[in-house]
C-alpha cells in the first residue's frame, strides 16, 4: 500500500480536462494533424487516389479466370474434389426437391403445420399450413419447392459447417482467437460478395448458389454455438467432471445439453440468412422464387415480381416462428410433451403421430392424383399489382398536387443529399480521407481498429476503384442518416408506449425476416430506378433492427434512476435526455453499427435497380462474366464494410467494458 501510496504521489497530476482519455486523444489529433495535414499536402496535392498507388489486377485475375475455365475438366482438384462435391451438391438439391414433389402440396402443407403444432401449438400450425398454402394460391408451388429444396441442403450444410467451428472455438481459446476475425470479416461481407469466389470455381449453376449460401450462413451458427458452450455454467460442468466423466461425456451430456437455446436461435439465425441468400443466389442460377423475382425486376414487372416475393415473405416468417418456437422454453414443447398432465401436451402433438399424418395425407393425395397444386385454384395477382402500379405511375409518383410525387421526391433526395455527399467524398483529398477515418476510429476506439480502418480504406484505393467506393459509400451515409432519424424516433416512441410497441411487433417482424431483394419491389414501384430507390430499400430493410435495438435499450434502463429523477420533479423529456439515452448508449451504438452493416449490404443490391457504384460493378462483373471487375469490386466491398465496421464497433466493446 506504501509503495503505490508514493507512486500516486511521484506521478504528475493532469490539470482539469486533461484526465479524461477523449480530450488527450483529441489534443493528440490535433499536435498529429497539424504536422500531416501540411506534409501530404505539399507531398500530394489534392484529388483522387493516385495512379501511382494502384494496382492492376485485370491480368493476374483474368489469367486465374482463363486457368481454371482451361483446366476444370481435366485438373485432378476438379476432377476428383470439386467435381464430386458439385456432383454431391446437385444430387442432393435434385433429392429433396423430387421429394418434396412426390409428398404432393398436400403433404408438404401438412408436414409443415404438424411440425409446427409439435414446437408452437396449434395456432402456430395454422399460420404455417395457410402460409405453405398461399404458395399455391399465387401460383408458386413449383418455385417455393425449388427454394425449399435447395435451403434444405443449404441449411444442413451450414449447421454442420457451422457446427464443427463452433465446436473448435468454444472448447479452445486458441481456435477462437483465429476464428473472432474471419467470422467478424464474414459478417460484414454484403452477400452480393460471396457470389464472385463460388462462380469462379464452379461456374454457373445450383452447386454454386448453394456452396455461395453454406459460406455466407454458417458464420451465425459457428458465434452462436461457441457462445452457448462457453458461456455454460461452471459448476454443472465442474459436478459432471467429479463424476469420473471424459471430454467426450462432459460434451455430450453437459455443455450442448446447457447450450441449447444458443444452438436453437444458431439455427434460427442460419435459416433466415440461408433463404435470403438462397433468393440472391437466383443471380448465379439458383433457380426458384428468386430467379422469378430477379427476372422480374429486369423487366420491371413488380406485379410478377411481387407474387414470387410474398411467398418468399410467407416462407421465411414461418420458419422464423417454428425455430423460435423451437428455441424457447415455452414454446419447444420438448420438455412439457414428456411430462404427463403438463400444459404443453394438450396443444403439442408427438413426433410418430406427425409422421404418420403426413404419410397418410400425402398417400391420399397420391390416390386421388392430386401432387400437383390445382390449376383453378391460383389467384393471379400480376395483373391487378401492374394495374396498381400504373394508378400509381399515374397519380403518387408523379401526380400529386403541391408535395409531389414519389418520383420528384426521389430527385429531390438525389439532388440535394445524395449529389452533395457524394460530390464532398470526392472532392476531399484522399490522404485527408485517411486521417479522418483514423481519427474517428482512434477517437472512440484503439490505435489498432483505427490502423484496420485506414489499412481497409486504402486497400480500396489500391484495388483502383477509389471514386465508386466513395458513391457507395455517400448512399451508406445518407441511408445510414435517414434510418437513425426514424429508427431512434420510433424505438423512443415504441420505448414509451406500450401499445405502440404492440403494434410495431408484427410489422417489425416481417420487416425483419423478408429477404433483401423483396425490398426492391415496392422501391422500383414508387421510384423507378437510380441511387435513391436503392437508399430507401436500405433504409426499410436496417430500419426494424435499429427500432428494435433502440426500444430494447431504453425500456432496459434502470428504473431506480428514472424513479429518481421523477422524484426530483424531472419531465418526460427530461428523463429522456438526461437518463434514459445517456444510459442506453451501449444500445445505441449497437443500433448504429447493425444500421450500417445492414444498410451496406442492401445499397449493394441496389445496383440491380440502379445504384450503380461498387454494386454495379458486381452486377455487371457476373452478367458479362467479367470476373475480374466483379472480384475487385466485391473486395472494395468487403473493405468499405470493415471500415465502417471497425469505426463504430470499437465503441461498442468500449461501452459493454465499461469504459
């Protein structure tokens, strides 16, 4: 205590301001600033990133792509590995879906419903049986079963995939050391990037969408499964252990036993992200429902469009609520449906009688020649949308007295937010650019995520595609600014209302499971085509995760604090400012990070209905078989992601230390 007594002593005192890390890092920026600032000028200039600085990779990528389109049918790597799993892959997907034919619409309604009464109950089963049913309604049996087909395979494979990395990282730390950046990378890649690798190798085609699906699903399993074994209670595992038990046993009957509800929302997760990776994999060749929609969108058809996206839609808020009903205790069914007399078991059924029935209808339907979905019972839905599409061609996008239209609105967006933005990203010079991305991520992090920021920022500017990342980059910020404004105006207004919040859940749970490529229909129908419409489907598809994340924070404020300052005699608006979202800055931060990820990976898509920028490239790279624009551009992708990544989630980790 003496000896730390006269270090306290020996050591100088900071005068005022100076003891808080913030303002020594700014008066650092500053002192660094002031020295850089004048240095790059006078090295450098102004302007874009220099020529001298880039690197040509159209040879070395165009020469990779001629090697392996010249030796894919006789390299023995093709020959006997990837021909095989390709071979596999196919024969599966062809397996399932010939299954999934020959149980008839009948059987698969039924195996649905039954599957769901046996997790959630019957009202559960309902949903699910209506939802496999409107399919067929709107004339999409066919397609769904091609999707369903091809997610079946797709999920298995990354549960496995998943599972297994999972597995390494929660029983070692050196497993999960390697493993923490290559997930964190994996999870700010938008999924149009994980196209460009899987077609370089296996071409077009179902092996590709499918192997492009189990990379880009599997990272939520693998987090998710080493989280619920790590996080498994000591003292289970440590009475398991004084039994004598071996790894294997404490595994087996311990740790994956207490880390269900991880593994169950793994699944969960996997699911959701396997079906809208299935839908943009229709690009590649997928086939199904989202090649329905994709074709659709090239001619600009939203009524077809639109009867291939409400399955899509219907599809994945079913399986979202049979994995969630799956996952929670009240819901899983498991434990009540084996105990006699339990509440559970009057509303759940058992797995032989759900098999049975589903054999059963499924036979009958065999019997009767009913497989096929009946064709008088489809509902057309393209017209009547396209005749609503016109009304509204006619009336909301260009015809509205004194506020104008959609249309005039979007150019308005354009001219005044995109254009500015845009036009200041590029006019900065790029060593200015640098510096204020390192600042910022120093400021509210650590010299190491701001040295990942820079090295990722001038990555792109060596990759040679500096001026469209900046255009991506000015619709991220202007649809990342937009989706804040409502997101945080409408998580405090659900926080402080509890029958706002009721009336939000539903919507915000469709919102949350529709794939990106659905939130491209309406947009193409109010707006046309160009870089605003691809900013208000990002903003759509980020904003019920930033409502989400904001009203969970602020009704997660203690209420002790908020007794407190109501006791003082403070307002509602009082409470809010001064507590509420000073004690909600975890969640906020958080809110702004998965706005940003989410908002990058839809501005990407957006290319399709013109965007144009990193997501163009991407597009064209894969429609022309221009590898090597489509695999700079997908790289330029993954770096902006991790830059934008690193500049907010440093501050997160500061937040849950503490700090």
């Amino acid at each position: 205590m003496a000896g730390l007594t006269s270090a306290a002593v020996l050591r100088p005192a900071l005068p005022g301001a100076l003891r808080r890390p913030a303002v020594r890092k700014l008066l650092a920026l500053a002192v660094l600033a002031a020295v850089l600032v004048p240095l790059a000028h006078a090295r450098w200039g102004g302007g874009a990133w220099p020529h001298a600085l880039t690197l040509d990779f159209t040879k070395p990528l165009g020469g990779a792509s001629d090697w392996i389109v010249d030796n894919r049918d006789s390299n023995p790597v093709f020959l006997y590995f990837l021909g095989y799993l390709s071979n596999a892959v196919v024969i599966s997907v062809r397996a399932v879906y010939m299954t999934l034919l020959n149980a008839g619409w009948a059987g698969v309604a039924a195996l649905g419903a039954l599957v769901a009464w046996r997790f959630g109950g019957p009202r559960l089963a309902l949903g699910t049986g209506a939802a496999f049913l409107a399919c067929g309604v709107l004339g999409m049996w066919v397609p769904t079963m091609q999707t369903l087909a091809l997610m079946v395979v797709a999920v298995l494979a990354s549960v496995a995939f998943g599972g297994v990395l999972g597995l390494a990282a929660g029983l070692s730390d050196r497993m999960d050391r390697v493993l923490r950046p290559v997930l964190d990378t994996m999870q700010v890649l938008p999924a149009f990037a994980y196209l460009l690798p899987v077609v370089l190798v296996f071409g077009i085609g179902v092996p590709a969408a499918v192997l492009a699906t189990v990379v880009y699903a599997a990272p939520p399993m693998a987090r998710l499964t080493a989280l619920g074994l790590r996080g498994a209670d000591p003292e289970v595992l440590e009475a398991v252990e004084s039994l004598g038990a071996t790894g294997r046993q404490r595994l087996l009957t311990a740790r994956l036993p207490l880390a269900r509800r991880e593994l169950l929302l793994g699944l969960n997760q996997t699911i959701m992200m396997a079906l809208s990776m299935s839908v943009i994999a229709s690009v590649i060749g997928a086939g199904g429902l989202g090649d329905r929609v994709y074709q659709a969108l090239g001619s600009v058809d939203v009524g077809s469009a639109l009867a291939a996206g409400v399955p899509i839609v219907l599809l994945a808020v079913a399986l979202d609520r049979v994995t969630a009903a799956a996952g929670s205790d009240s819901g899983a069914g498991s434990d009540s449906g084996r105990s006699g007399g339990a509440p559970g078991r009057s509303r759940t059924i058992g797995w032989p009688y759900a098999l049975a029935v589903t054999v059963a209808v499924a036979l009958a339907a065999r019997l009767l020649g009913r497989l096929e979905w009946p064709d008088g019972w489809t509902l057309p839905v393209a017209d009547p949308v396209n005749r609503a599409v016109d009304w509204m061609t006619g009336h909301l996008y260009s015809g509205v007295p004194v506020v104008g239209g959609t249309a005039d609105w979007a150019g308005h967006f354009t001219t005044w937010v995109l254009d500015p933005v845009r036009s200041g990203l590029q006019w900065l010079p790029w060593w200015a650019l640098l510096l204020l991305v390192g600042a910022l991520a120093w400021l509210i992090g650590t010299w190491r995520t701001a040295l990942t920021a820079v090295l990722a920022l001038a990555a792109i500017g060596v990759l040679g595609v500096w001026q469209p990342s900046l255009d991506t980059l000015s619709q991220v910020l202007a649809a990342v600014a937009v989706t804040l404004v409502l997101g945080f105006a409408i998580g405090i207004g659900a926080a402080r209302s509890a029958r706002l919040e009721r009336v939000l859940r539903p919507v915000l749970d469709v919102f949350q499971t529709m794939p990106q490529f659905v939130y491209l229909i309406p947009v193409v129908a109010l707006f046309g085509v160009g870089r605003a419409p691809a900013v208000a489907a990002a903003v759509v598809y980020a904003l019920p995760a930033v409502v989400r994340i904001t009203a969970q924070g602020l009704r997660q404020v203690d209420e002790a604090a908020l007794e407190s300052a109501r006791s003082l005699g403070a307002t509602g608006r009082q409470q809010l400012w001064q507590i509420q979202l000073p004690l909600a800055r975890r969640s906020l931060l958080l809110a702004v990070n998965q706005g940003l990820v989410l908002v990058l990976a839809v501005v990407i898509v957006g290319g399709l209905v013109g965007g144009g920028a990193l997501g163009y490239n991407v597009a064209f790279g894969l429609a022309q078989g221009d590898l090597a624009t489509g695999l700079v551009a997908g790289a330029a992708i993954v770096c902006l992601g991790l830059m934008l990544d690193r500049v907010t989630q440093p501050a997160v980790r500061r937040a849950k230390k503490g700090a």
